[in-house]
C-alpha cells in the first residue's frame, strides 16, 4: 500500500460518525448491513449516511452491492487488512535523523 492510499484510508475514517459505521460493518461480518438496518443502529438521517457510506466507498473501505431496491453495504476487509498491516509495518524498525519521505502529490492516492 502506498503512503498516499493509506492516507486517504486513515482520512476516510478520520470522522466519528464514519469509524462508527465502519465498526459497524466489521461486525456485521462478510453478510453487510443495508441502509435501513444501519440506520436502525447508528440513527443517522439516511442523506448523513449517504455522504459518510459514499466516503468509506471512495476510500475503498467499504463495498455495495444492489439487491433489488436494497443496497448491501460491507466492510472491506482485504482493505482492512493492508491498511493495518500498512500502519503497522515499519513499528519499532528505527529512525534515521533528516530523511525526508516526501508529501503525497495529487493523484498519487492510488
């Protein structure tokens, strides 16, 4: 995972009510929640869930899948996964003093 990836990750779950959801999913397992049923737990105005679910998407956290007039919401937990390991990855390796690693440019989200 790129730095840049991982930071949009991390911003997509920079938002209360979107790490709630998130948590949410994961616990919901690979079976996923619709709409009505996250509703029913998070009391979110479906147009506020609309808007965090629609950044978790974008950040590739979290997939949909139609079924019928429902929408299939689920954690991605290969995403997950890679964010996390991504996080955890360089711990306790060791600093070396003024390298720089650089800023994520445009486009380099990817």
């Amino acid at each position: 995972m790129k730095d840049c990836a991982a930071a949009a990750s991390l911003a997509a779950l920079g938002h209360e009510a979107r790490l709630k959801l998130f948590r949410l999913l994961i616990k919901a397992g690979p079976d996923g929640l619709t709409v009505g049923e996250i509703v029913r737990h998070l009391g979110l105005a479906p147009s506020t869930l609309s808007h965090h679910l629609g950044a978790l998407v974008a950040a590739g956290l979290v997939s949909q899948e139609r079924r019928g007039r429902e929408t299939v919401n689920r954690a991605d937990f290969a995403a997950m996964r890679a964010l996390l390991a991504y996080v955890e990855s360089e711990c306790c390796t060791g600093v070396s003093p003024g390298v720089s690693t650089g800023v994520c440019a445009a486009g380099d989200a990817a």
